[in-house]
C-alpha cells in the first residue's frame, strides 16, 4: 500500500464512490463460475477470491479496526490470509499458494465484504476528518488496482484451458484503433514532472521537480499488429541485434516467438481474449507484449520507446488510455520520495529496481484511475497486461 | 490403464458393483464445496474434479464407445480434457495445469456422471461377452483407485490451507493400533508368488512364477508413532549413516524432519488429519512416511524391510490392511510380464522404474480392492499416501 | 569404501600389485597437460588431479594412520579436500567444486603420491596381518575403480571441448566387434548367487545364496551400432510406448536423440572417441547408453534385459568383458547383506536405491578387476561408462 | 565491444601503451601456476587463460585482419573459442563451459600473444590512420577492462578454496582508509553530463548532454567497515523494511548475511582477499557488496545513494578511485544514444536493462582506465568487484 495525501471530498461523494467501486468489483464477478474464483496460475497473479478478500482486508485494517469503534472482526484467520505484504518466509510460501486455499469459500468471502461494506456505510454517515478520508480514497483506489489484475489474472487462467472459455461477448477490450497519427514535437527545456494539486495520487507521483528534456518527438499513434507482425515476419524475434541480453536469455529460454496469447492457425493469427478466441484485426492496436518485445521492436525500427518524463509532458497533446504504454525508464524514485511510516507505506518504493515503468492507461483500467501523473511499473519481461508501445525519436521523420 | 483378466461375474453382481462403485465416488465428495474440487497441489496429484471426470472417461472410451451402439459423446472436449496418459509435450504441459482448468465447471461433471451412468445401465441390462465385463471390472478397479488418491490428494491440500479444513469428524483414519505382535518364522524354500484363480487382479500381479526365499522372521505389528518419534528424537533426520545417499540428498535439500502432516507445537507433536489438528497418539500405528525414511528407520532398528515376495508369503498368517506397507523392493516385472496393446495397457509397465512396491492396503482403499499378490509402487521420497512400516530381519530376535 | 575380505595373499605378490597399480595410474595420465587434470565437468565425475590425490588418501587414512608407526602426515588439509564421503553439507558443496580447487597444484599432487608411495614400500616390506593385508587390497581395488573413472570422465571433458582433443591415437577403446552369436539356453532351477572362495570381492557381492530362475535364452552377442541405428532410424527416441515414464521426461527434457557422443555430420554418424572424432562402425559393439535407453531397445525388439541373476548364471558361458551391460535388475542388497563399520563401509550400501546393476566389465576397466559376481551400478540415465545391451527372452527364438 | 571515438594520439605513445598494456595483463599472471588459469567458477567470470587469449583475439579479428597485409592467422580455431559475443545457442553453451575447456594449454595462449604482439610492433611502426589508432586504442581499453575481471574472477575461484590460496602477500587492495569527511553541497541547476574532448571515451558516455539536478548534498568519505557492521548488528540483514522487494528475495534465497568473502570465526569478522585470510580492519572502506546491500544500507541511514549525474557533477570535487560506488540509477542510455555498426558495437548497448550503474573506479582498475565520466554497470546481486557505498541525501544533515 502507499501513502495517501489529504484530497477535499465531501463525504456524500466519498460515499458514493465508495459503493460505486465496491459494486463494480462484484459486477466484473458476475460472469465467473464459483469454480473460477480458486485457482492462481502463476505466482505475480491472484485468485479472483484473494483479490475480493485482499481488498476488503484492506478497509478492515486500516480503516474499521483503528478507527471504528465497536467494530467486530469477521473472522480472526482472515488477517493471515489476506494480508498480501507482511514479510516472513511462512508468509511468502502462502503467497505462491493462494491457489490452493479452498477456504474460505467464495460465500464466505462475499459475506466478508458485506460485513466490512455495513461498517463502512456507517463510518461514511459519520463526518470524518481529512485523515480518514484520506485513508477511504487510498482503498478506494487500492480496490480500483485489483479490479485491473482481477481482468488481466483471469484472462491468464482462461487462456491455459485449452477450450477458451468466453468470459463475456462484450468484453474483448483489444479491437480498438487508434483515432490519430504523425509526430508530435517537442522542445527542449525544463519542464516540471510529479502530481500537483488536490486529487488523489499515489506517493511515488509526489515531490513535483524540474527535469531537462532534449528536444524530441513522439508518434500520435501507438503501433498496430500489423506493424507487429511486419516485425515477426522480418524475424525479430530471432534477430539478436534488437534485444537486450537479458532480454535474448528471455526469448531463448522461453522460446518466445510472439506476443501472449497469440497463436498461429493454419497461417492465421489469433489471439484469446475475454470474448473467446478471435482472428487478430490487422489495425487494432497491439496488446500483450513485454517490455523487452517493446524494446526490440523500436530498435526494430531504429527508434527507442520515450522516457516517462517525455511521455507526461508529452500526454498532454496525445490520445492515450486503452493501452499501457512502456516507457524506456526504470522504476526509480523521484527526489525527495519518501516512504510513508508502517504498512500502508510498504508498497511502492519496494519495487524501485528491476521494473520498468508504464504511463497511460488499460482498457481494463477503472474509470477514474488514471492521470498524466501516473506511474505504473512491471518487470520487463511481463506480458500479461494490456500494454503497448508508442514511439518516440530524436530527429525528425515519420513512421 | 491395464489389462484386465476375463473374470466370471454374472452380469447382475456386476451392475450392482458398479452401481456402489459410482456411488461410493460421489458419497466421497458429500463434504466438499465446489471450491475444493478446483486445485491441484502439487504435480503427482490430481483436483477431485479431474478424478470424478476421468474416471467417467474411462468407460466413455473403453465401455461405451466402441460397445455400445448409437452411444452420444457428451462433450467432444472432454477426452482430451480428462485423458491421463496419451503422451505428447502438449498433454503433458496440461498434466500439471488440472487445477487452473475451471471449466468444465463441478455441475457440467456430474452431468457427465449421470450421463454415462445411463448409457452404463442400459449396457449392464444386456447380456455381455466375457470382455466386456472384464472391462467393464476394469473400469470398476480404476474408479476404486482413484477414490483412494482422491482421499489422500485432498488431504495434501487441506493441509496446506494454515486453517486446517474438516473434510469429516469421523473421517481421521490414522488413530488405529496394532492387534498382533511378536515375530512370524518363514521357513527357506521355494514359494510362488503372483495372482492366481478366476478374481480380477492387474496385468502386473500376473505370471505366477517360483522364487526362492532364505529364512527370515517379519514382525506382526507395524511400527507405532511412539517408536518413530525415538528415532526422531535419537537424531535419525540428522544421522546420514541411516540413509541411502539419494535419501539423504532428499533430506537436506528439503529439510525433512518428521512424517508429511507432522508438526510440532509447544513441544508437543501434532498432525493434521481429514478430521483437523490433532494430538499425536503415540501407540497408533505411523503414516505417511516415504520409503527412504522407512529403510532409514529399519537401519536404525539394525533391521531392514520385507521384500514383497517375503511379504506375500508370509501375508496369509499377518494382520494387514490399515496403511500400505513399503517392501524393501524395486517395483520390477515378473518373468513373464506383458504389456496389453493399445492405450489399455499404457499404465503398470512404464513405472518400472525408479519406484519401490508397497504391499497391503490403507484405510483409505476402497473396499474389495485390495489382496494378497496387489502390488502398489510409489518413488521413494512420496509421503503422502498412508504407508508404513513393518520390519523383517534374517536371524532370530525380538523388537 | 567397502568392506574387504581377508584373502591369501603373500605380500610379495601383494607388493607388486599396489606398484603396478600405482604406476598405471600415472602411466593414463602421461598424455595429459597440467591443464587437464583441473576440471570437473559434471557433478558425478571428478578432476584427475582429484583422483589421483583422492586413492593416495586411502592408503594414508586407512593404512598408513592407524598402521604405520612414525607416519609423517603429508599435509593436514589433504585429509579434508580428499575425502569423498564425510557427510555434512559443507562438504558436499566442495563435493561440486573439485573442479575449482587449483591447489595443491598436480606436482603437489604427484609429491603427494610419492610421499605416501615411500612409506607404502617400507610398510610392504614387512610382514603383515591378514587384517592390513586385505585393507592394502581394498586399496588396490578402490584405486582400479578410480582408473576407469579416470578415463571416462576424461572423455567427457574432452568431448565438451569443440576441437575435439585427442588423448592417444591408439586408445579408442570402442572399435571391438562380437565374436559370437544365437543364443545360449538356461534351464529352470535353483541357482547359487554370489561370491565364493578367497579372492577379493566387494562386499555387495558376498552372502551366497539361492535364487529360482526360470527357462530363458540369452543373447551371445552385444547390440551393434548398426541394429542401434536401425531403432533410432524407426524413431525409436520418439516413440513413447518403448520408454518408462521417468525415462520418456528425461527424452523429453533433454531432448536426448542418441548414444552420448555421438553426432550426425552430413547424414552420417560420428563419435567422439579418446582417438579423437571417428565415423561410427556400423559392425562395432554399441557403447555409452544408458538403463533407459537399453531397455526402449529392447522393448522395440520385443525383448527384454536379462537379470543380474540371469547373467551371472549364464556369464560361464558366454563372451563378456569389454562393456558394461546393463540388467534389469535394481540394485538391491543381497540377503544377509550387512554394512561395515565406520567410514570403510560407507560406499556400496548406500547407493541401493534408484540405481541399476551392470554387469561384465568394459575395455576402460583395469586389469584384474572383474569377475562373475562383480556387481557395478549406476543410476539409470547415465550414458559416459562404456555400456552396453545384452538382450534376453523368455521364449525361444532368434534376434 | 563498443565504439572508439578518434583521438590525438602519436604512434610513438600509442606503441608504449600498447606494450604496457599488454605487459600489465601478464604480469598479473606472475603468481599463478597453470592450474589457476582453467577454471571459471561461475557464469559470470572467465578463466585468466580465457581472459588472455581473448583480449589478443580482439587485436587479430578487429585489426589485424582487417588492416595487416599477409596477416597469419595463429589457429583457425581460436577465433570460435575466444570470441566473446557472437550469439547462437551453441556459442552460449561454451560459454558457461569456458572452464571446461582443458585445450589450448596456456604455453599455447602464450605463444598466441607472442605471435599477434609481433604483428601489432609491426603495425605500430607503420604510420596509422586515425580509424585504426583509435581501433588500437579500443583493443588496449579493453584489455585494461579484462585485467580488472581477472583480478576479480581470480579472487572468486581463490576464494572457494578451504585452503585461501595466497595471490600475492602485497595485494591485499580492501585496507585503505577515507582521507576526507563531512558533506558536499550542490546547488540545484542545469548541469552537463557525458564526455567531452579528445580522449578515449567509451560509447555509452557520448552525447553530452543537461540534466536538472536538484540541491543535494554527498558524503566526502565512503563507508567503512566499522559502520557496515553495525548495520549489520542492527539485524540489518534481517529487516525486510530496508530492502527491495527482488533484494529481500535474494537475500532469503541465499541466506546472506554478510559482504561477499566475509566470514565469522569465534566472533571476530575476518574476509578473503588476495593476500589470504585477513582480519576485517574497521576503519577500511568497505568492500564486496551488492547494489541490494548498499541500498538497504542507506536505507537504514536514513539517506540514498547519488544518482550517476550526481555523482559525475561532485566528483570534480571528491576524492575517489579506490571503490567502484553503487549509484542509485538504472544503466540507461543518454539522450542520442546510439550503437555502432557490427560486433565492434555489440557490447554497451545491450546490458542497458536491470543493471545499475557504478562511479569511480576500484584499485584493481588499471591505471588510465578511469575518468569522471566513466560508467560501469552490473547486475544489482552481483558482489564480486570491490564495490562501495557514498551516501547522499537531500536535506542538509551529518552522518
């Protein structure tokens, strides 16, 4: 968790966006078999029933049982089981194994979050300082996270059965194309990066400073599957010249020759999504592709991703937000980040090494989670998000 | 699979077996909620979903399609869903992914029971060839095997849920004790071993054959948790001098320390058992122990274990039948042996290898399945079966 | 170490024997640079400088300690870095490092050697008991064993290195073809098994005792490379059916297509020899296959690996002696079997699991150091020893 | 390797750093005996004759193949076995078996220097294009980086040895102390960054260029050994708080405890180096940590390492050059990035992923081969170069 600043909501809005998230969570259950709901497919994703659970845990702990008087535990065991980040080696051999605990059961859990959202209710009737609203916005938000990785973690587990089940007609969130193209130019200069003003952010968007950026210019349009499969075609994935080494360990050790979720059928591409197995539409925009595919892509095309700080300053004047886009920056903190006292501080800065960051926003992103300022952040080999790649190069020239 | 002997049945008492066989697999399952049915917890076990299915496929395949004329395939999914052993890279990658695979959901299984079950009855209405009904026997023996591992598989993984599920209060299974003890004398000279008669009995219990057997004295009691806990607490984990070298690999790399369910609380030892947590009673007879630690104990015992051909023999005047007894032998072919043709036959001969035999039956074996010359075989590091141990020695003595 | 049996031996003759088993030891290494006695290139083989350091030690710790007045310790860390099999997880991690231990130096070594060869002398110029008499023996042995692990290890270091190094023009070793054919018949009946009268044995081998064979026939000839080839050619590496199932995951994992050493230039087969690169004789006994392979050999003909009781019956009348061949037969102790004291006993027993029985001897083996009852194993999917197939039926019949 | 920029310099001087450079790579080589250069302990080292064959291989394919009429090729062979970066899966084999390779013998790799040394005096008489003076130059920058590996790898294989071989008894290199205190502050503003002018420079340093910089302040001394001990007192290593997330990882699946080469003998700390086991002084700057170590080290002082513009603006104003320095950024490439065509441009580019950047130099750095703008890079677990910690912090503040 991270640490939360002090946003001016009224309570009734609070109120609002309180029940509105934690019905849209249960919404996005809907279509889910209680035997969806268990299994974990690989250790960096959730069962559909830790994330519901994790999350109301999160509104029990730091919320109801600190500052709820009276409040009644659900049940003591949940603290263990729930808890995603307290660090002992017990802890951790649960984590990889959140897959296999049967119970509670699914019952239990929607009974757990009836439990909590009863409290909650009658905490949000209360007024409440700034600090506890502040602290009901941060599980807001957490939740709105989960509600992602529920869409990418179920996507992952579907994928493995062999018979593609549809998790809904409707929900296939990779046909779309993009609205405008050309480069868009930018001057060299100061320029100030990190969140300003009263809304909600993450700590790892604070401390707003300067950076010097050269003059650069970034592509309107983010790359498509047929420019994707151009590059397949032309063998980038065995063309050791475009990749990082790691990367080329990661490739080889792995035989990875696509994107995830791709495959080929009788010379055609397909892909799985949530709507079933589907031809890949050559102008949709590409999906599912690491940061090391990103990156060999662009050398690809003798170009480079742009850095974070291009892209927010750049965000401004670009159509972005179905896609997480890779920048070339490492996850690292900004000056003058600090990490926030105990738990609810053991989150973002513990990942500054290794990862790589993301700006934009999925189409499986909540609404109302995603700002210029935002910095997501995976490790470079991970395929499983919705992510994508824009270009960016320092001279002038076109696609 | 395995081959199955032409068994003279009449077609009644084989309807009603299979009628308590299907039965008895469901009757299992009373306890469960449809989140236990989904995991697979580790490699060599399988979700109780999987079981329930594949043992329905087995008559689907063997029975049903190639006998039973105008028979309707309930899902043209489902046979290479819940074929176990047709062998390419592919299937295998499923194998260890039974307990990702959601769908076909609980409710789609037992439609699948049901309809096979109907498709069954109206065969066991007709007169049947002598093959048939050995199949069907087969299929019968099949299903029984898979009750067994269903118990012990969800055991494996109740046990690693830190809130210690209830399967059944009645259901603990490991609180019995020894009715014999002392020595039973075997006199040299030559014995034969193997299945004979009309019963039924796998491919690997045939070829009745002469071997020749030195004296030898085998207890008649198996050892108790109390005797087990002095060889813990007589350092016998931490002696390698007790140990084959590959078990002694096995314990250090996993830092064994006691029987799989063990753990010790406040200096007490505790278990955990289909009935919860609970005390350890120390004159009840021990249970899931790997065959590297049953030779270890045996050496510390200045003992050893039975052969299985020593076992068989002296079986007729023992009390056995509450936990799988480890023999001293490697699970290997008899003179004679050989391997039925087609997928039928794909089972017993591959594993002999690598594996060492266990004679006996446990009280999780279902009733009937269980005699004199049946041969079970497990690699030596495996636990989680209810195995014990009886010592033999060559000359004279008394525990 | 095992346990040695005492046996009449005049320590004249026994003089001559531990010279010239010392001196061959350095007369394999006379065409080896410095370089080579270094590495270790698998965890299961040992540097030279390692095994020549490792046999001298024997005599130190077994002999010269306890029986030789006035011993002078040649260097005290010696007794750590060359011991094979004091057990504690330190030593164990040297166990796989033998290979980067570049001291003591090779004329350490050979300094070593000398030291303890000297006292040795004065030692054998006395008389001794029958009790040091048959340790000096075990020595010999033990130092014959290390003498073709020298050599096959050396081979698989050689054979690592793409220029193809070759040890001596005139020791290929694997160019020997079998002098006779059909097949030899063996009555039923009750059989002695084991080692009788004075000679040195291994304590694996002692326990005479009685066995039942059934009628079988055993092959007089070896599998050649061309009837190999003719099973690699029928995609004998591809077809599961012939394979054990640890077997066919250890086809699979590692992607296994052919006899160690052996590779396919233009169409046509080579191998590495110590003679350097060499095309394969298609007349040439087959060599470096291991259990898994020699026995989906046999499944393909429809045969089977003869027993080690089996061969050692039938081994009076047949050719055997320049490859190990592998039987079906696990590596178990005989009855009776008991372990000696202390570390001289720590060797045979302990490996008597997960191992297969090979009997004969191969053109790598030291002179004098094989015998009918001799007993070596392996586990089952090792390939660097000179091994080979001998097939066996039950029925009559022809190859 | 990687791109050389032209540069101003005389043959005649050219010709004496040639000479001294490859002088300096063999008299490191004095203390060793021939044992000492085969093994390559881990993956990420070489073996010292692979070191040496390799820097000359780079002067006969890069220069003296291309420009040296009638040039001889030593061995045909030898440009496969010593080329470092060719990339195919066979060649990524040998890699990892560098220390396998028992062939050529170190006269041989002798005799390939004396040979490519003769040919390059031929050369360096001759009056050379700047392209090839500066192709030269490269060659003995690279060697010069190959000199400091075959220190570091040499300690590494030394290290593993239970007797701690002696290097040499003056090269001990991990004594020195701080010879400054206290704090430099920076003013915020726009600074320039990267290499300017006519010396050598690698590619990864070009394209100078402005960032921002916030105020900030940085240790003049680095940390000591006294100071690390009390972090690790503190229970340092075992509170996860301080750690990243993929360091708490490694730390726990290596149970590490302490710098590389530290050890614990009757509670005194005592380390490797290369003059043999030594006992830590406390006031020596520390040593043979990773980039995990350093940084939860400035964690639990409450400050952070500088960033690598950080530490390139101060370090006009710092004493350094003993330790490599951990700074707080991810290798990136500059703004203008770009990579040379062909081999000779395969080499910085592509480490630009998960590794971090180290500032200074250490004293095993040849001298010449360090500069203000110099930037190394390492994985972030790696602990065998001798690498150190200066903190910095933003607010004004004393250690």
């Amino acid at each position: 968790m991270n640490m939360v600043r002090p946003t001016q909501t009224s309570t009734s809005l609070l109120q609002q966006q309180y029940q509105n998230t934690r019905a849209y969570s249960e919404s996005l259950c809907k279509p889910l078999h209680i035997e969806d709901y268990v299994p974990q497919s690989v250790a960096y994703t959730s069962p559909p029933k830790w994330s519901l659970a994790h999350v109301t845990w999160f509104f029990e702990t730091f919320i109801l049982k600190p500052y709820m008087p009276n409040y009644q535990v659900f049940h003591p065991d949940f603290n263990f089981l729930f808890n995603s980040y307290y660090q002992t080696v017990g802890e951790r051999a649960v984590r990889a194994q959140r897959g296999l605990m049967t119970r509670p059961t699914v019952e239990e859990v929607y009974a757990y979050r009836t439990h909590v959202d009863e409290y909650m209710h009658k905490l949000l009737n209360q007024t409440l300082s700034p600090k506890i609203q502040a602290l009901i916005t941060l599980g807001i938000n957490h939740e709105q996270q989960h509600q992602e990785l529920l869409i990418t973690d179920l996507k992952y587990t579907f994928a493995l059965n062999p018979t593609h089940p549809v998790y809904h007609p409707d929900f296939n969130l990779v046909t779309d194309e993009n609205t405008s193209k050309g480069w868009l130019h930018i001057n060299e200069g100061v320029y100030e990066i990190g969140h300003q003003g009263d809304g909600f952010c993450y700590d790892n968007e604070l401390g707003r400073h300067k950076v010097f950026l050269h003059d650069f210019q970034i592509c309107k349009a983010l790359v498509t599957n047929a420019e994707y499969i151009a590059f397949i075609e032309d063998s980038g994935y065995r063309n050791f010249n475009h990749w990082h080494d790691d990367a080329w360990s990661w490739v080889e050790s792995n035989n990875i020759q696509h994107p995830l979720y791709w495959q080929k059928i009788d010379g055609l591409w397909f892909h799985y999504t949530l709507a079933g197995l589907k031809a890949i539409a050559p102008d949709a925009i590409l999906s599912h592709i690491s940061y090391y595919e990103a990156h060999a892509f662009a050398s690809w095309k003798n170009m480079r991703l742009p850095t974070e700080f291009e892209w927010e300053v750049a965000s401004h004047q670009l159509d972005w937000g179905k896609r997480w886009e890779w920048t070339s920056s490492a996850y690292q903190p900004y000056p003058n980040f600090s990490i926030s006292e105990g738990a609810i501080g053991e989150y973002n800065g513990k990942f500054m090494v290794n990862q790589m960051v993301l700006r934009g926003a999925s189409a499986a992103t909540s609404q109302g989670h995603s700002r210029h300022t935002y910095r997501n952040f995976f490790h470079p080999q991970l395929q499983w998000q919705y992510s994508g790649i824009r270009l960016a190069q320092q001279q002038v020239g076109d696609i």
